[in-house]
C-alpha cells in the first residue's frame, strides 16, 4: 500500500500544529490563499507560522501544484490577519 503524499507545506503547517483536531488539510491549505479577510484564529495561526517557518521553496512548489499564483500567496501572507 503507497502513503499519501503530503506536500512539505502542508506537513509544516501541521507540524506546528499541536492538536490534531485542528490540522489543516490540502483543502484547507488552498482555501486560505483564496481568502482575504476574517481568518479564523487556527487560519491566523497558520499564516503565521508559514511566514516564520516555511521555506522558499515549499511556497513555490505549493504554489506550482496547486495552481495557486505566487503573487496571491504572499498577498496574502503580507496582510495584517491580526
């Protein structure tokens, strides 16, 4: 039986992540960068910590994969979710 494959952004996120309950999913992922406003705390907290721990290079395969524009990523991670 083959694993899932999860992408390095993901497992960041939910690295970061203590409660399972509250791991992000590649839905859940991809949603956030299609939302501007009203984050929920668990969304603000992701965004943060892919701010301060997510590398170059997950952003862009991430951004790659999924077809989401770079440019909307870190449109995103730039505003001000607090």
């Amino acid at each position: 039986m083959q694993a899932e494959f999860h992408p390095m952004l993901l497992l960041t996120v939910n690295n970061s992540i203590g409660n399972r309950k509250n791991h992000f999913t590649i839905d859940n992922l991809c949603q956030l960068f299609t939302k501007e406003q009203n984050f929920t705390n668990v969304e603000k907290y992701v965004l943060d910590t892919i701010k301060t721990e997510a590398s170059t290079e997950e952003l862009s395969w991430f951004s790659k994969h999924y077809h989401i524009p770079l440019s909307k990523i870190k449109h995103v991670l730039s505003s001000n979710f607090y």
